[in-house]
C-alpha cells in the first residue's frame, strides 16, 4: 500500500486532548487520510475485523498496529466505543459499521516501549471502567499500575476474597497434603498468598512483567512465570492438582494484535489447561465477562475443550458485590472428589457439584419396547422448537435467535 | 524458579513434539531454605520426570541425587535421608539468573530475577490463523469447523506488505 501521508496528527476531538506526543517529532499522518486506507486495508480483510466487532458487541475495544513501510513506521490503532470523534471521513465510517464506534490513531515507533509510554495517556481519557478495553494486559499493568494495583488495601482485600472463595470452590482433598496448584494471571501474588496460607505449593503465570517484579519483591512463596496463557500453556500433562485464576480469563476475549483470534486464544489456553491438570483436578475462574455472549464464548470453548463443570454466582442480585466462578471439572465426574465430598459433609459448592453428577450416563435396557413417536399432523409446533433450542443452547451451542419467523412453515410454493 | 517447576515446564513453540525437559544454562543459583514437608514430596514424586531432574539439579551444581527413580519403598520408608535430598533439590534451589533451552529447536527461554520469560514470538504460536493481505488474494475464509482444523497450523506473516 502505498501510503502517501506525511502530515500531521491524530486531530481527534476538541475537547479530548487533541493529539498524543510521543516523539518529539511524531510522525505525521492525518486522521482523514489515514482513515481511507484502514478502510480499504479493511475491505481487503474486512472478515477478521467485521467478526472483532461483531464479537465486542461494539463495546470493546480493537487495536493493532499498522505499519506503514514506506516510513517504517508503525502506528497503534484503537477503536474505542466511548470517544467522540467526527472525522471528515465519517460518512464512509458509516459505510463500514464504524458509525458506533471512534477512531483514535496514535503514531507509534516499532515497540512495545513506545506503547508503554502512549498508555498513560489514555488512561486519562478515562474511556472505560474496564481495564481491558484500554491496553493489552502487559501494557496496561505498567510499573506504575502494578504498584498502584497491589498497594491498594481494598483491592487487597477483594482480592483475599476471592481467592479464598475459589480455593473453596476447588474441593481439594482435606487430608492436609500440601497440592500443586496454578495461578493463572497471578499479578502481583495477592491471590497466591492466599494460597500459601493454606498450605500449598503453586505457580503463577501472568503476561505483565511489571506485576511478576512487584510480586518477587513481596517475596512471595510461589514460582512465576512470565507468559501469555493465550499461547497456551507449556506445562507437562497431567501435573497439577487444581487451578485458579482471578479476574483473568475476560481479558483473552480482546484481540489485541491482528494475529489474535479471542475464539483461539481460549481454546489454545483451556485446550492446554486441560491437558495439564491431573485426572479428577478441578479449575476456578473468577471472570469478569463483560456480556453475555462473552460468558457464553468462554463457557463454550472451556466445554469444548473437554470440561464439565458450569458457573457459579455469588450475589446474584448485586451488580457490584456479583461475582461469577467458572468451576470446571477435568475429565468424567471423578470418584476421588466424590468421596470427598461425602467425606467432608455439604459444602456451599454443592449445587454445582450435583449439576456434574448429573453428567452420569445410565445404562438402558436395550430391549425396552419403544415409545411410539406421536405425530402430530401439524408437525411438532413451535413450542417443540423453542424448546429444543432452549436445549441446545445450555449445551453451549450457537443457536439463532428466536423471532416471529421461528418455527414457522414455509410457503406452499416452495 | 524451582526445580519442581522446571520439572513441569516444557517447550510449548509450534511443531515442537518433545520439548521436555528444558535444558538449564545456569548463571546464578540461589538457595532458600523451606519447610520440609514429606507428605508432599510423597505425593509429588509420581509426577516427577526422574532423569530431567536428576539432570536438572546437577547443572544447578547439585548432584547427590542417584541416578536411577528409587523405588517406592524408599519413598515411603521412615528414613528421611533421601527425602531431605529430594526436598532440597525440588524446593531449595532456585535458579536466578540463566536460561532455559528448548531440547529440539534450540531457542532460548532466558531467566531473570527467577522469573523465566516464556513469551513466544507471534511465528511460534501454536493457534493462529493466517489472512493473506498480498493483492489479488481474497482473505482467506473459514467457513466449516474442518477449514479452521486445517488453518490452525498456518502462522501469520506480518512482514508481507500490504497491499
């Protein structure tokens, strides 16, 4: 592409700070120009972007770089729904299905460093309540971020909180055997800590390195790693007892480079969490998903990778105190957990816990007389189909939508 | 990083078959003393690769542990000798400073401040799929669940230009 732009500045809103500096001689390129050629960039792989969109719910956010050769310059695109901008290009946004969302262009120089330094500046934009819509998880959580995150008493706290509330959740054995367990997006090691006051061994995987410093300066007990659990995890099979993760796993469904496929990504991460957990181990997310269909993605593909298990809502009726764990049992409903089970008496996990007794296959007499299919000579109705939907869906699959035509005959000239 | 985590980790880059275990390039070993725990290390030791640890730990600079798995009377025997020596090894000895090397493509995993940086490069990714942007080729499209199973093993070529 040749992209014939050399002048000036991201120009986006009066009111909004108009442009970021990032060098002291930025590169130069101006919104209205650039905007044509993302759109044809577009149009030539408008299905990875439309499917982005679509995902997000047009809520979220979309950025990658964009690299313009002739220049080498590299420039970090966002799509964010909440700001403001009315280029002059806005009429073919609107042909794009941009018209819901802004643009916002930020010149970049070909690394992550630059980016780090771009980031603070939108966090004073102050765009969303949502981490994960402002930056990739290893440039949000700066050093700056890190330290705020872990010297904050009430996250602390939360953070104690649910940990505890996921260890629960996780039903080990309670014969006082230190486990081996996993800690997804383990940060700072709040939630680690946690995990060593109970006594067991862990290891924490997190993305941002700023975090993994401020946790080997708390000198916390557990082993990190730097990684991205996108990539999967690269973890023999079979060797840990149980995993968790708190307010992590929402942060796979941004796609954060061009390269990055949500839908991938969790199956990549839960594929390779699976294979690592031992037989009868157990998993709890806490997540954050930021809409339904996010919840559902995340439910399907952690079933698709050969999960049971289902979620669990603490305070349902509260929109700040909800909190929702993804308690996912690895392979058949195992004995050793069911014992424990008996063993310890009922715990506050015990409705999920049926739902995966449930899973049981009973074993049917095979020369049991058949029922006779009624049929009717209208045909099953639409209750029949609604219902049959209804089912399919809480099995996790993409059923469409119901609407007036659901269910409805066609014509006769057909 | 502990040599029980070493004894987890293995090589995760795409076409990789056996990436375990990780060769150690230590530069910098530390030890930190830990409680002993023999019920632990009991229920650890089935899931421990013998040989990558026994490697492990002496190109740490440690190398009282015997060569070949002992066996499970050993384990559960009163005598705590060999005990002690296997809670030293998995638990005490941490390597600081270093790297870790993939055994089949020899890429480097480096180690710093005990903290091994297993970031992959977006061309070793596993999962990705590929759109290519170079003119006249119409992206790609995944249509059926098969189209996406035969893609997944394509890696994305960001330095194509772009049309």
């Amino acid at each position: 592409m040749n992209l014939p732009v050399r002048k000036v500045t991201a120009d986006v809103n009066r009111s909004q700070p108009r442009r970021v500096d990032v060098n002291t001689e930025p590169p130069f390129l101006t919104l209205e120009k650039l905007i044509p050629q993302l759109l044809k960039r577009q149009s030539t792989r408008g299905q990875e972007h439309e499917r982005y969109l679509r995902f997000r719910g047009q809520s979220g956010r979309c950025s990658e770089y964009v690299s313009d050769h002739n220049s080498s310059r590299d420039f970090l695109v966002s799509v964010f729904p909440d700001v403001n901008i009315k280029p002059s290009g806005e009429s073919s946004l609107a042909a794009s299905g941009f018209i819901a969302v802004g643009l916002f262009v930020l010149p970049l120089r070909n690394s992550v460093a630059q980016s780090c330094r771009i980031v603070p500046a939108l966090k004073t934009l102050k765009m969303s309540t949502r981490p994960e819509l402002l930056a990739p998880p290893e440039i949000f959580y700066d050093d700056s971020e890190a330290r705020k995150y872990t010297s904050s008493s009430r996250i602390v706290e939360i953070q104690a909180r649910l940990s505890e509330r996921a260890l629960e959740l996780l039903a080990l054995p309670e014969d006082d055997v230190p486990r081996f367990l996993l800690d997804i997006g383990c940060g700072s090691g709040l939630s680690g800590e946690t995990i060593s006051e109970n006594g067991h061994q862990w290891i924490g995987l997190d993305i941002s390195a700023s975090m993994l410093n401020v946790a080997v300066e708390r000198e916390v007990e557990g082993d990190l790693l730097l990684g991205d659990m996108g990539q999967g995890l690269g973890l023999r099979a079979g060797v840990i007892d149980g995993a968790i993760s708190i307010s992590a796993v929402q942060w796979l469904c941004n796609a954060d480079k061009s390269s990055h496929e949500p839908r991938l990504r969790l199956k990549a991460f839960f594929g390779s969490l699976y294979r690592c957990l031992s037989r009868g181990a157990r998993a709890v997310f806490q997540v954050y998903p930021e809409s339904i269909a996010q919840r559902e993605l995340i439910l399907r593909q952690a079933l698709q990778a050969g999960f049971g298990g289902g979620l669990v809502v603490d305070y349902p009726h509260s929109t700040k105190k909800r909190k929702e764990f993804l308690v996912l049992t690895c392979g058949s409903v195992p004995t050793s957990i069911n014992d424990g089970h008996k063993g310890s008496g009922s715990e506050d996990d015990d409705d999920d816990s049926e739902d995966e007794d449930n899973g049981m296959v009973c074993v049917s007499d095979r020369n049991r007389p058949r029922k006779k299919q009624r049929t009717n000579k209208k045909g099953k109705g639409r209750e029949w189909v609604l219902r049959k939907k209804e089912q399919s869906r809480r099995k996790g699959n993409d059923v469409p939508a119901d609407s007036k035509y659901t269910a409805r005959k066609r014509k006769s000239r057909f | 990083m502990r040599l029980i985590t070493h004894n987890m980790l293995s090589c995760n880059i795409k076409g990789v078959t056996n990436g375990f275990p990780l060769k150690i390039e230590a530069e910098k070993v530390v030890e930190k003393e830990v409680d002993f725990n023999p019920d632990f290390l009991r229920h650890m030791f089935a899931k421990i690769e013998w040989k990558a640890l026994v490697e492990a730990a002496r190109s740490m600079g440690y190398a009282e542990l015997p060569e070949d798995s002992p066996d499970a009377t050993v384990i559960e025997s009163a005598d705590e000798t060999f005990l002690r020596k296997l809670h030293h090894a998995l638990l005490e000895l941490h390597l600081e400073e270093g790297a870790l090397v993939c055994p089949e493509t020899g890429r480097k995993f480096p180690v710093n401040k005990g903290i091994p940086n297993m970031l992959l490069h977006e061309d070793e990714v596993k999962q990705t799929v590929c759109i290519d942007l170079r003119k006249g080729n119409e992206p790609t499209r995944i249509r059926s669940p098969k189209d996406r199973v035969l893609m997944q093993d394509v890696c994305i070529d960001l330095s194509l230009q772009v049309p």
